[in-house]
C-alpha cells in the first residue's frame, strides 16, 4: 500500500516538479555485511532508470558501498572491483604467502595458535582483525577523492555513522578522510577493532544506527529511498559460534533505532537474501541478483522519480589509480626502526613512483613485523608539480609487540603425539633481532633455536641450534649372533643430531636466502641390542662431533607450503664434513657433499594442477660422511640431514651414499580446503648395500594416492602407497615441526 501511494504522489506531484523544481533523492544503505553485495544490484537498476541521487547515507557495509558511489563510481564498476577482491582475506588481515619473507614461510608456518605478550602476560586480542588490510583497499579506492575532507564535497554528497565505543553513541561522520569513515563506519564487534576517528573511538555504526534514513531526509531530500540488507535474527538453535552470537547481538542493539527510520523512507527496496549471512561474501552472484530483482520490482516507481528530476545523473568520473608518485616521504612513529629500514619494506621504491599494488604489498609487509597495530598513511599535494605528493606514514606502535607464545600439535606415525611451545622474542639486547625458541615434546624431546640480526640491506646473521633425532629399524639379511649367543634379526638403530652454527644470510629476497654457515654437529648412533656386545665398529655405532661448513640457496615460492597448486621452491646446499672427534683428526679426510630438491607446481586450471618434485644428491669422489647418508621411507616431513620421504617404505628403510629421486603428480582441489594427489615416485641409490639399510636395491618405484585437507587444526592426509619394496598407509594431522 505504501508504494502505490508513493507512485500516485509522485504522478500528481509531476507538473509542479517539472518546471520550477528539481527533485532531490537521497539514498539510504543499511549495514548488513556481505549481504551489502544486493545494494549493488539494486543500484544498477536506479542508474539504468535514470534516477540522479543527490545525498547518500550509509553503515558499516552500506557505508562502504556508498563512500565508493559517493567517490564517483558506477554501480558497474563496484560489482567489478568486488568480485576482483577477496574481501574476507582483506577482513581479516590475511597476510598471503607471497607478502611473508622467506624466513616466516621457512620458520613460521608450523603453529596451530599464537598470542601476544606484554611483558611475558598473556594479552587476548580485542578482535579478530587489526582492520590494516581493509583500510589499505579503501584508500586505495578513494585516492582520487583523498584531497576532499568536507563529504559534502564528494562527486554526490555523503555521510555515513559509526558508534562511541564508551558512551553507544551513534556519530555522524561527514568530513575528514573518506577511508577513515568507511573504516569506522565498518568495524564489526569482535571482527575488527575499533577505530579512532574525529576525537571518538568507533566500532560498527550498525549498533546505534543501522538505516541513517533521517540524517539523509534532514539534507533537504525531497524523496528518500532506502536499501535495506539486514538478517534476520538467528534462531537459538543456530547460534552455534562467535561470529553468530555477535551478529545476533549486533541485531538485537539495532532494531529498535532502526524501526523510527524505517518510517522516514518513501520507497523501500528490500532484496530477497534468504539464508544468505553477513559473511557469505563467495555469493556475490546471487545477492547482486537479488539486488536487481527487488528494484526492479519497483521500476515504474524510479521511472517516474527519474522524470521528476531535471539533471541526468553523473557520468563515471573516476578511474582506480595505479600508481603513487611520492617524491617526498615523511615518516611518524618509528621508534625501533630507522627511515632506511621502513623503507626497505618498499624495495627502494620510495620516495618516487611506486605501483599501487606494490605499495599495499609494503604496507602489508611492514604491518606483517607485528610492531604496529596500524599502518597509516594520508598525503597532501604539492604546489608545481602534477601528481607529486608527500606522503606521510604515520606508524602506531602495538602495544603487545616484543614477545610472543605460539602453540602447535601435531601427529605421524614417526614421532607419534607431539606438543610445540614456542616463544618469540623481539629486539632482545639490540633492535631489529628475533629470538625463537621451539620445545617439543613427545617420545622423545627436540628443540629448534635461532638467534636472528636483521641488517637494513636484506642481510641477516646469526645463531641457530637444533635437537633432532631418528629411529631406524633394519632388517638384517642372515641372522647375527652376539659374543653372547643371542640372534638377532632386525637391529634398531636411534640417530641423534645435535648442532649448533653461525650463520650469514648475506642475500635476502621475499622469497630466498643464499648464505653461509659453520656447524658444529654431535651425531650419535646407539642400539640397546648391541650395547656391551663389542659389535659396535661394525655397525658404526659411536659419539661423534663434526665440523660441517656449507654454502646454501633456498627459494620459495609455493602458494602453499602443505597443498602447494603453484609456483616452485628450491633447496640447494653444498657441505664440506670433517670428523674432528676421530683420534686422527689432523689427518682426517674431509667429505664433500651436495645436496639438490625441488618443486614444482603448474595450475592447469583452478582446481586442477600438475607437479614435479626432484632430489639429487651425493659425495665427491664416493667418500662419504655418515651423518649425511641418504635414508629413504615414510611420508614425513619433517626429517634431518639427508633423510627424505619416499613412502611405501618405513623411516629410513632404505640407505645409500647417492640419490636420484622424482616424483609426478597431479593434485585436484574438489573442494575448498580439500586435496586429492595421485603421484608416482622413482628413485636410484648409490652404494645401497652398505648397512643400516633394510631394503638393498638400487631403484625403487612406487606411487601413492593421497587425500587432504586444511583442517582447523593444520593438514589432515591420509595416504596410501605401495611400490616395488613395499606398501604403508600413513595418517597424519597438523603443521610439520
């Protein structure tokens, strides 16, 4: 009834409109998350009939949509950039692989939880995202319109709300910087953090008001049309995690507001979403549909607001920018880092002309240290010079940055249950240093601990210390008889690996290091069988301490570490391996090793890729040192030296001095999360007779059909394999550590 009454009012009002007046319309956009994607739709079809909005009010997501109409966009650019964006990676601060250095995605990606200390306290996050990617993309998207601080100003007149987080207050924001009041305006309770904004600390406008439709009337609106998206209230049945009870809150703090601004609009435009959510960002088809559909419902209506005005609405205006040209950099707040080192996160790009995406990437990168809880930044012209500005950082520190309690679990069959507590440690005794401490535990305890100098010009040194260990059964081929008369048929053999070494990263990328290290390794083989039974020379059981100098490269650049569909990684390491615990150590012979593996993915489509994975390695002139021996078996990742996996076999099943081994698979994604790989694997040992080795055989062949998933609790695989020397199932879940 209401918009029949609407659609003759507008009819009878032609004729005085017509001649003397322009009609005004002001468009109101309720908050409602992803379900905002429908605001799009329906704002194509009020482009596509002609209506000229004249003031925009806007929350939370409706604030986003609007400060971008606002800006100059199109309808249809909006639904373009949407869909080219991955807006719950940019809502919840995901930092991609290919933004991390290649330490974090050596070192770092093997904790199921982390949490910020404050003087060794825990600290509990206030949300669940910082807001610094999002807040990047707005100002990207509104740097055509950064000079503008009066929103009146924009290419169509804005406002939008945001709410006092100490008195509930809902605040009107229509002047400072665009990208602040979307920020503001957006941030959801529990999912971004509040943000201080003219004088007043903000979370989601959508608590106080969700539907500002009297703010916009007051703006001398004529006809006001509102869009609403909001969900409807969760049944208490499906209220069954955080996000949900926080938007069930959100709701139930809105509604009453938002039922005296309902009454103000004269068309509502009210989409059909069904079970969609605030957070089904994926469905953008159908929500822009939906969209579409409800304002299409009314179009005679629009057509008719449309002949009421006496101005075509704006035409598109503006453009994404691609680049910023900061000649001159001004940066606030760095108190640990030099200029030099917060410029390096830029890869020297700055000052000058820099990509805009390149740009966001440093930012990211820089916000990725964990030092700053925000990343800002505005820029202000200069005077004679065409697209130049200074740009201004503005670097907020964290209050919990400097150390950090991190916590992994994970299970194989190699090393059974395990529990990794790891603490990070920043800036101990000198600036720009990390200290990592992991402790394992288990069937049997290890431990991982690095020292780490990060030096401006991408260098790093250090100390690093590892404890590892093995267990290696092997079956004898004739039975052996001890000096004591027992038989014995498998022997079982525990390695233990423990090194300490100094290390120079003399070159360091995003995605490789090439440096060198000297090691010092105490390796010990020891068999309960054999003790005390004088065999021990035979079998190379024993207390070593080796020298080990090496060269090495590694490169990363998997999309993934655990399912990779693309890119490559390489490992390369040349060692140079002295016995200096043998008694004839000034004329020990040295041992020259080499060691090569690597990957490769090619995407053939997006669910669907093809890879190869190589390894080859050996010693120069066939003399070899033991603690690099090469041992075949398992599918574990997480081995020592020169073990490698090769399932179908058990740990360490099969041994020899050289390896050439290669693996070519193909990996389907069928679902989100969910990983099926089919791979054949080939290998050649060199000097494969020589004990501790169960399987003696030269080559090896085997294949594997592997399922896996990215579960909450890191990788799930399940695998089975079988090959020429036999067949193992293997289950394992969690990071590799």
């Amino acid at each position: 009834m209401k918009h029949l009454i609407i659609f003759l009012l507008l009819l009878c009002s032609a004729s005085s409109f017509a001649q003397d007046r322009d009609l005004k319309v002001g468009l109101v956009l309720s908050g409602g998350g992803a379900r905002g994607y429908a605001h799009i739709g329906a704002l194509q079809v009020l482009e596509e009939a002609g209506v000229r909005v004249d003031y925009i009010g806007g929350t939370s997501m409706g604030s986003i949509v609007g400060g971008l109409y606002a800006s100059g966009y199109t309808a249809f650019q909006l639904e373009e950039m949407l869909r080219s964006t991955d807006i719950m990676a940019e809502l919840q601060d995901a930092i991609g692989r290919e933004n991390r250095t290649i330490y974090e995605k050596l070192y770092s990606e093997h904790y199921l939880l982390g949490l910020s200390l404050k003087d060794f306290a825990i600290q509990l996050p206030t949300a669940l995202s910082d807001g610094q990617r999002i807040h990047d993309l707005f100002s990207h998207w509104t740097a055509g319109v950064h000079t503008i601080s009066d929103f009146s100003k924009l290419p169509t007149p804005f406002l939008c709300v945001g709410t006092d987080i100490e008195t509930g207050e809902a605040i009107v924001l229509e002047s400072g910087k665009l990208a602040d009041a979307m920020r503001a305006s957006a941030a959801l309770p529990g999912v971004i953090t509040p943000y201080e904004m003219n004088g007043h600390i903000m979370t989601d406008g959508g608590v106080s008001n969700n539907y500002p439709a009297e703010e916009v009337k007051n703006k001398g609106m004529d006809y006001v049309i509102g869009i609403t998206v909001e969900q409807d209230p969760y049944a208490a049945d499906d209220i069954n995690s955080l996000d949900k009870l926080l938007l069930q809150i959100a709701f139930f703090q809105a509604t009453r507001r938002n039922v005296e601004q309902y009454a103000i609009t004269d068309i509502d435009i009210d989409p059909d979403l069904g079970d969609y959510s605030q957070l089904s960002f994926e469905a953008i088809d159908a929500l822009v549909k939906a969209g579409r559909a409800a304002a299409e419902a009314q179009l005679s209506t629009l057509d008719s607001i449309a002949n009421l005005q006496r101005t075509a609405p704006p035409k598109d205006t503006i453009a994404i920018p691609q680049y910023l040209n900061a000649t001159i950099v001004e940066i606030i707040g760095n108190e640990d880092l030099s200029r030099r080192q917060v410029l390096s996160f830029f890869k020297g790009a700055l000052p000058g002309r820099i990509d805009w995406r390149e740009f966001r990437e440093g930012l990211v990168a820089l916000f990725a240290t964990g030092r700053y809880a925000n990343v800002d930044y505005h820029w202000e012209n200069l005077d004679g010079e065409a697209d130049a500005v200074k740009l201004v950082l503005e670097l907020k520190q964290s209050p919990d940055f400097g150390q950090r309690l991190q916590l992994g679990l994970h299970y194989d069959p190699v090393y059974r249950a395990n529990i990794l507590v790891g603490l990070t440690v920043s800036d101990l005794i000198i600036d720009n240093t990390q200290t990592t401490i992991d402790l394992i535990g288990g069937n049997r305890f290890r431990y991982r601990a690095d020292f780490r100098v990060n030096r401006v010009n991408g260098s790093a040194f250090g100390l690093r210390s590892r404890l590892h260990f093995a267990e290696v059964g092997v079956e004898l081929p004739e039975a052996e008889e001890t000096p004591t008369g027992l038989l014995i048929e498998r022997l079982d053999f525990r390695f233990t690996d423990l090194n300490a070494e100094l290390y120079w990263d003399f070159r360091q990328t995003d995605n490789s290091f090439t440096g060198i290290a000297a090691e010092l390794k105490y390796y010990q083989n020891y068999s309960e069988q054999l003790g005390g039974t004088g065999m021990a020379n035979r079998f190379r059981l024993g207390d070593d301490v080796y020298f080990v100098p090496k060269a090495y490269f590694l490169y990363d650049k998997l999309d993934d570490l655990h399912f990779p569909m693309s890119g490559f990684s390489i490992d390369a390491k040349a060692r140079g391996i002295v016995n200096i615990g043998d008694p004839g150590f000034g004329g020990a012979r040295w041992a020259l090793n080499g060691d090569f593996h690597s990957q490769f993915f090619v995407a053939m489509g997006k669910k669907f890729s093809l890879g190869m994975e190589l390894n080859a390695g050996g010693f120069l002139d066939h003399h070899s040192a033991f603690p690099f021996r090469y041992y075949l078996g398992s599918n574990n990742r997480n081995l020592m030296n020169n073990f490698k996996l090769f399932p179908s076999l058990q740990l360490g099943q099969a041994s020899g001095d050289d390896l050439l081994m290669g693996e070519f698979m193909a990996r389907m994604q069928p679902a989100a999360g969910h990983y099926l790989t089919l791979g054949a694997r080939g290998a050649r040992l060199g000097n494969a007779e020589n004990l501790p080795s169960s399987v003696r055989r030269d080559e090896l062949f085997a294949g594997r059909l592997t399922y896996g998933y990215s579960s909450p609790l890191g990788p799930l695989e399940l695998t089975y394999a079988r090959g020429n020397a036999g067949q193992e199932f293997y289950f394992n879940l969690g990071f590799w550590f």
